[in-house]
C-alpha cells in the first residue's frame, strides 16, 4: 500500500483503493453472503418470508448428504475435475517447455497466437464445435471409419467428450503459468544436469519441474476450480449418465425453483474445492503468495 501511494500519490493511490473495494465487496463479498443467507434459510412463499419458520437451519445442506444420488455426482465432480487439471498438465506441459527453452521468438509468438486466436470466441461456440466433431455421424467417426480403425461410429459423448472438452476450454489456464515458470529457467542449469549424465526423465522431474511447481500449481488450480464450476461442457457434452454437480444446482435454481436448495448446494462445492486446493498447494509446498504472483 505504501508503495502504492508513493507511485501515484495519495488522491489517486486512494482512488484506487477504494474502487477495488468496491469491486471486491460488491462482486465478491455481497453474492456469497446472500448465497449463505440463502443456503441457510427454507424455501418459503413470500407471503411467509420474514414470519415465525424463516429460520436458519442446516437442512439445506443436510439433504444434500441424504441424497445418494446428489452426493454420488459431487464426488463425481471433484474427482473429475482433477481428472481434467492432470489431463490438462499432460497436454500443456510439453508445449510449455519447449516454447520456453527451444522455440524461438518467432515460434513462440506463432503458437501462442494460434492458441489464443480461438479463446477470442463464446465459450458455448467452441463447445459446440467440439459437439459436431464428436458427433455420432461427424468428421472424428467418419476420419476413424476411413482409416478402417473403427467397425462402426462410437458415441463420444459422456465422460470421455466432457474431459475432452474441457481440457480444450481451460489449456491457457494451465499453459500460461507453467510457460512463464519454465521461462524464468537458467538453460545452463538443464545443460550442466545433462553433462553430469541425467537423463531427460530425470532433468524433468530434479530440475524444471521443481523451478515451475508454483506455475504448475497454479495452472492446476485455475483448471481445478473452472472444471469444478463449469456447466456448458457437462450439459453439451455429457450425457444421462454422466452428470456434473453443476447441472444439480442449475436444476434447483431454474427448474425446482428451490433457490435456497441450490444456493446450499454451490456453497458446499465452493467450500470443498476450495479446501482441495488448500490441501493441493500445502502438498506441493505452495504458497497462495507464490500463486498469485
């Protein structure tokens, strides 16, 4: 803060301050209390709001541990969305190192251009776009089909489309933090790992990976918490059998019409993801400081 004010002086440092304030206590602060309010009170007429059984209670959030079925899907949830941060790692780990240490300049821009050129559409349009190439009669059957690797066209859709679809929907998440990490690598360090007689496996695992843990925890975080919190790939891409939590709460709000029900369940996913990615970054020696640099 002092350095704050040292910059731009005390009227605007002020000015500042105050209109992150404002953003953080209107845009942050002000929908989570009022999803608590919510999760904690029944749902009633309106003609009862305020009277003698508008009380706060657990039942909200207790249904939800009643429910087999609801609370199969959460778990679902979570452990598929860090299905998709680790499938997600895989994918953008290699591109990271090699546009940091080998590609040159011109590379490096040509990549991250075709990478982000695609980011400039809705979310829902890409999404769709992966719908008809995972389409049963699409372009990815009818290239397998050609290739006589598949009898017949498959159906995509289901765990297998969402993974895929959200791997593709949060790569720059992942690739960003690892890309400047690895960026930051002395090369000399993986040339003198490589004359002491490492092997590649083992400048990966002793050298770059321990120099990138903080992009590396950070990308997973970011892609943890979007997978987590992601409704358009599950309802486009899923199918009946491969529901995510999301679409739960979707239901509660815009078909039951339960607004307390629902507000209950998006603050246990928020609690849980969030208490796995504290558990996440204390595992990999992680500070949030580290991560939000």
């Amino acid at each position: 803060m002092a350095d704050l004010y040292k910059r731009f002086g005390g009227g605007l440092g002020t000015l500042f301050l105050v209109i992150v304030a404002s953003w953080i206590a209107g845009m942050v602060l002000a929908p989570n209390v009022m999803m608590i309010d919510y999760a904690l009170r029944p749902n009633l007429p309106p003609s009862q709001i305020g009277g003698p059984d508008d009380i706060y209670s657990l039942d909200n959030i207790l249904y939800l541990a009643n429910e087999s079925v609801h609370r199969a899907i959460f778990y679902k949830t979570v452990w598929a969305s860090a299905l998709v941060a680790f499938a997600t790692f895989l994918v953008c780990y290699p591109l990271a190192f090699w546009l940091a240490q080998n590609a040159t300049p011109n590379q490096t821009a040509l990549v991250l251009l075709a990478l982000t050129i695609p980011f400039w559409i809705n979310e829902v349009l890409r999404t769709l776009a992966w719908y008809i190439l995972l389409a049963f009669r699409g372009p990815l059957n009818a290239f397998l089909l050609g290739l006589g690797i598949i009898d017949e066209p498959v159906r995509w859709y289901g765990d297998g489309g969402v993974l895929v679809g959200m791997t593709y929907a949060y790569i720059l998440f992942m690739l960003f933090p690892i890309y400047n990490s690895i960026e930051s690598l002395d090369k000399s360090q993986i040339e003198a790992a490589r004359d002491l007689g490492a092997s590649t496996w083992r400048i990966h695992w002793r050298v770059v990976i321990p120099h990138a843990k903080a992009g590396i925890a950070t990308g997973c975080v970011f892609t943890f918490m979007l997978a987590a919190g992601s409704y358009v790939a599950p309802a486009l891409l899923g199918s009946p059998g491969s529901r995510w939590f999301t679409e739960i709460i979707y239901n509660w709000f815009f078909e039951g019409g339960d607004w307390n029900r629902g507000a209950a369940y998006a603050l246990v996913l928020l609690v849980l993801c969030l208490a796995v990615v504290l558990i996440t970054l204390r595992i990999a020696r992680v500070s949030l400081a580290e991560v939000a640099k």
